[in-house]
C-alpha cells in the first residue's frame, strides 16, 4: 500500500479558529459600530437637550432682567411723583405736561396719571383727562387699604380709554404728610410692548414666553393665549419656585398641552416670574438629521466590515500590540488617577477629619495621619472660619455642591488659598449622622492673578474716567454726573470757568509751562469740592466745570469767588494779562423753573461766563443777573470789594 502522510491536526483547527475569529471579529464589530452609533445618538440627544437647556435657561435670565429694568424705569419716575405730591399739589397744566415727557420718555408707557382718594383723575399724561373712576380697580383699593409704599403690578385689564386694547397698570400709593391716603399714581404698560419684544425670538411652533405675577396670575403669554389663565396650582408655584427662584424642568404644557423643556426665573425686586417653554420635538430637530445619517454611515461601515473580514488573519499581531498599547496607556491614567493634586477628606457632622488623602503632603505638607482625629477648623484662618461653616449649612441634599474659597494653613505656618468643594456624603435625618465629602484644590497662584486683574481693572476705571493732564474727572464723566444728579435735586448749581489770557500766556511761556498752570488752576478748583457732594472737571481746553448738587446761586456764586481769588493768591506770573498774573473769569447759574434741562443749565452757566470775559475778566457773574435787552453785572474787583452796579447793552 502507499504510505500516506499523516493528517496534520493543527491545520483544520487552525482554518476552524481562524474562520470562528473573523466571524465573531464580524460579530464584534458589527455590535461596535451598532453600540457606538447608538450611545453617539443617546449623547447627541443629551447634548442637545442640554444646550437647548442652557438657552432657555440663559434666555428666561435676559427677559427676566428686561421685565424687571421695564418696571424699574417706571418705578423711579413714580417714586419722584409721589415725593412730590405727597408735599404739595402741582400746577395741572404743568404737571400734565411733565406727565406727559415721561410717558413719551418711557416707550414702555402707554400713560400715566393720578387720581385722588376718591378714585377720580386729577393728572394725565393723555391729551384729554379720563372721565372714569378707578375706585373699582383692584390696586386701587389696595393702596387705599394698605399703607404701602411698594410698587404695585396688577393683572391685565381692558383699556376703558380704548377698548380694543389690554394693558399692565403699575402703581404707588400716594401717603399725605399727616399719613392719610392721598391717592394713586398709576401708569399702564401696553401688552403689545412685551409680545413685540418677544416675537423676536425663535422658539419653535409651539414653544412659548410667559410674564407670571408672583401670585400666579398670568399677565403675558406669548403666543396669544385664548383665556387668562391663573398657574397659581401649577408646578412652578406650588413646588419649583419655593426651592429655587431659578430653575429648569419639562412639564406637559397647561396651554396645549404638548411636553416642553421649561426654564423660569423670577424678576430681582418685583414680584415677577418670566418662563421659557420650548418643545421637545423643536429642541432634538437638528439631532433627528443627524441621527439620519448617522444611521447611513453606520450602514456603510458595515459593508466595510463584511469586506474586511478576510483581512483579520493579517492583523492579530497589529492588535496584539495595539492592545499593549491600550493597556500600557490605562495604567498611565491609573497612576494619574491615584495621584491627583487635590485633597479629598471626609468630615463628620462634629467638624472632625475622618479621612484624609495622601495628596495633602504634597500640597500643603502636611501629614495625613496627623490630621486625622483634628478639627477641620484648626488650620482654617479664623477670619475666614465662618464662610467655611456657611458652606456646609447650604448643602440642602446629597446632589448639591457648595463651594468655598478661603486661606488655609501650610506646614511651615504660611497661608495658601485653596479652593474646597463640599458635598453631603450621607442623606439621614439625624444630624450626628451627616458627613460631608470635601475636596480642596491649592488656589494661591490663581488667587494672586484675580487679585491683580483686579486692581488693573479698578485702575483702568479710574483712568477712564479722569482727565490725564490735570486728574479732575473728564467731560464724558461730568455729563453722566449732571444728567443724574439734574434728575435727583430740585436745587443744583452749575459753575464754569476759563482762564484769562491762556492763549497768550502758551505763546510767552511755552506749552509746558502751559501744562503746568493747567494743572495748578486744577489742583485748586478740585479742592474746592473735595470733601462735598460736587465735581470738578476739566470742561476742555483752559475751561473747567463744578457741579455743585443741592445748591442755590447764591452758595455757588461764593465759591466761584473762592475759587477765583484763589488762583488770584497763586500769583502765577502772565505777562501776556494786563494784571501781570494769571486770573479767571467765571460764570454761575442755577437750576430755575424756567431751566428746561441740564443743556440749557450749562448753557446759562456759558453765557454768564461769556458776560464775565466782555465785562473785562478776572470777574464772576450769574446768570439772573443778564436779561434780553440789558446785563446788570455785580464784578467783584481785584481787592474783593464789590463794584457799582452797571448797565451796558446787550452784545449778542
């Protein structure tokens, strides 16, 4: 018989492995690709829900502070009117027309009026004055009631001026000196002025923007609700709002009823709630595209798998090191993990260490076993002692986090800033019972840079706001100071200032020595006002302004002597003057009935001091002295003495 080779039985197993190992590679692979496009999809739809979160919950933040500056405009203009009225009884047309500014200034303003205690209009900003009472009104008979000075929101109501139209009336309680009910100034918002403001934004087709009274009255749905609805038994206020004035959650919407994602948040200082709904449909629309091709990728890798199959024999030593490679770099992060700069410790409820990681020899050089037993406060500096406790009383429950930064002491005795997160540890109802995980992170060198970022920023401020050559407070500043403080005092003084000569004494001495009397007229003028409520600016060029808030002409006309017969006394030499020295003319003026606005106060101020140059200078003059046709000017000379009156044609 022929002698046959014996079967070799390596090589059958062999093909049988090698076949089973490309067909569970197959397997496996296919199971990847279906397992990594699935957790991609689940962590693209977390993600998109959680920007969609973060944009509903940033957009409630924009509209809440819109609603709240919406009513605190109107509120200080209210606040004004009942000062005044509480005092005394303005002149109707006057007051009318006053009224009327307003309204016109506010756009949120559809009118503002006043009635007396019986209900009845007294003043309105509206061309006609309304005929109806408003004794029946709810915040009417609040503010009779309640001996309140808070602004007061009502629901919407209809317009009885204009039918067709639904408004927000805002309302303060006018109190008599003898603190006997007065009457109401009240002043209605438009609901067009909301819905126009939120039509702006893109929330879907049934996404939605809700402005809530803290009751649960609803006073703006947008879009258009059918009925006024009251949401006072709803979620938001009935659990949300009592944990948390911020919030987010999904709801079944009480107006269609459709699930939405919900941010909310109330208005700071008025009783306000605005809300962001969007649907959930609207916020994974993007995700539903792109889990669309992703499921064609996932298709055409698979193909790509069946065509590889055959390839994996080629590859098991590629592998083999790949998954050294994997491992080698896991172990790396393990030791990462196990040696992390932050310090974790374990507090009981008595404020005892319990545990302490090995990291906080490194940090802080200190010894973990030596502190283990210790007080958490014995190392804590005692000035920040109490914001560590603070940190630990907010905790409300176990997924909460507060955070706290404070110094803490080293090894050697010095401080470092760290930076410790609590957070509950165990959730019991006894209070012996409670634990609290902390991890601290070293802050020193961060702390340091805040530090300083923040002086540079301070001085920055500063810089922005002070004239270079003669460090009084710039023009810019000075009209911001003007327009608030015209708007506060009913009795407010302007003074300006410009030095005799200037011209001819840069070309006798030189634009630095220029700079210099500069900087000495400054130094005397913002001495005038250091320890008072005024300003000092340099108006520009050899010009300067004073400000001086709650002052009559009077006052001011006696500091623009001083002022002036300071300089005078500085004795700085100018040739170019007849009088040899360098002088001022000033010009005053004070706020009357007749002053239309600040403009027109620095304006007056401006003509007296043109007066002043014409006179001969080195003069103060004031503006109620001048009239159309005549200038009757009070010049004080250079002894002090005051001048004969006189009279001299008006020079326009």
């Amino acid at each position: 018989m022929p002698h046959r080779n014996p079967p070799d039985p390596g090589g059958p197993l062999r093909r049988v492995t090698s076949t089973s190992l490309v067909i569970i590679f197959a397997l496996v692979m296919t199971a990847c690709v279906l397992g990594v496009m699935v957790w991609k999809a689940l962590d693209a739809k977390k993600a998109a829900l959680a920007s969609g979160s973060s944009d509903i919950q940033n957009l409630a933040h924009s509209l809440s502070e819109h609603a709240a500056h919406t009513l605190q405009a109107v509120d200080i203009a209210m606040a004004g009117m009942v000062d005044l009225l509480k005092y005394r009884d303005p002149e109707p047309d006057r007051f009318n027309r006053y009224l009327a500014e307003t309204a016109k200034t506010l756009p949120q303003l559809r009118g503002i009026g006043v009635s007396d205690a019986s209900g009845n209009w007294t003043y309105s900003s509206l061309a006609e004055m309304p005929r109806h009472t408003i004794s029946d009104r709810n915040y009417f008979a609040y503010h009779r009631d309640t001996p309140d000075n808070a602004l007061r929101i009502s629901e919407l109501l209809q317009s009885r001026v204009d039918d067709q139209s639904s408004m927000i009336v805002v309302s303060k309680r006018i109190t008599k000196l003898d603190g006997s009910f007065g009457g109401v100034v009240a002043a209605a918002i438009d609901k067009d002025y909301f819905n126009g403001f939120y039509r702006t934004f893109q929330l879907g087709p049934d996404g939605g923007i809700s402005l809530i009274r803290r009751d649960g009255t609803l006073l703006i749905r947008w879009p258009l609700a059918d009925k006024s609805t009251n949401l006072s038994k709803t979620d938001l206020f009935a659990k949300h709002l009592k944990l948390s004035s911020v919030g987010y959650y999904k709801i079944i919407s009480p107006f269609d009823g459709v699930v939405k994602h919900l941010g909310y948040e109330e208005t700071p200082n008025y009783p306000m709630v605005v809300t962001v709904a969007m649907s959930e449909d609207w916020l994974l629309a993007e995700w539903w595209k792109t889990l669309r091709t992703d499921v064609i990728v996932a298709g055409v890798l698979l193909c790509m798998i069946l065509m590889l199959a055959a390839l994996l024999a080629l590859q098991f030593r590629f592998r083999s090191k790949t998954e050294r490679a994997l491992r080698e770099r896991e172990a790396h992060y393990r030791l990462l993990a196990n040696n992390i700069a932050d310090i974790i410790i374990l507090i009981d409820s008595r404020s005892m260490l319990r545990y302490v990681s090995q990291s906080v020899e490194p940090v802080l050089g200190l010894r973990a076993r030596d502190l283990v037993g210790r007080s958490c406060f014995d190392l804590v500096h005692a000035e920040d002692r109490e914001s560590v406790m603070q940190a630990t009383t907010r905790l409300g429950d176990v997924g909460s986090v507060s955070t706290v930064v404070f110094r803490h002491y080293r090894g050697d005795g010095t401080l470092a800033w760290v930076e410790s997160k609590f957070k509950l540890a165990t959730e019991t109802s006894d209070a012996t019972g409670k634990e609290f995980l902390c991890v601290i992170r070293d802050v020193t060198e961060r702390k340091r840079m805040e530090d300083e970022l923040t002086q540079l920023n301070h001085r920055l401020t500063q810089l922005a706001a002070t004239d270079g050559l003669t460090g009084l407070t710039n023009r810019r500043t000075l009209d911001s100071f003007l327009r608030r403080e015209y708007e506060a005092c009913e009795e407010i003084s302007v003074l300006l200032f410009d030095i005799d000569n200037f011209k001819g004494y840069n070309d006798t001495y030189g634009h630095q020595a220029g700079d210099r009397c500069l900087q000495a007229v400054a130094k005397a003028i913002g001495n005038a006002t250091a320890n008072t409520s005024g300003l000092s600016a340099r108006y520009g060029g050899e010009e300067f302004a004073v400000v001086l808030p709650n002052t009559s002409e009077d006052e001011a006309l006696k500091v623009a002597e001083s002022i002036r017969l300071t300089i005078r006394a500085l004795g700085i030499p100018n040739t170019a003057s007849s009088r040899g020295y360098v002088t001022i003319s000033a010009g005053v003026a004070a706020r009357t009935r007749s002053t239309l606005d600040e403009a027109a106060l620095v304006g007056e101020a401006d003509t007296a001091l043109y007066e002043a140059k014409r006179l001969g200078r080195n003069r103060s003059m004031v503006y109620s002295s001048l009239d159309l046709q005549y200038v009757e000017s009070a010049s004080i000379q250079h002894d002090g003495e005051v001048a004969p009156r006189e009279r001299t044609h008006w020079q326009a």
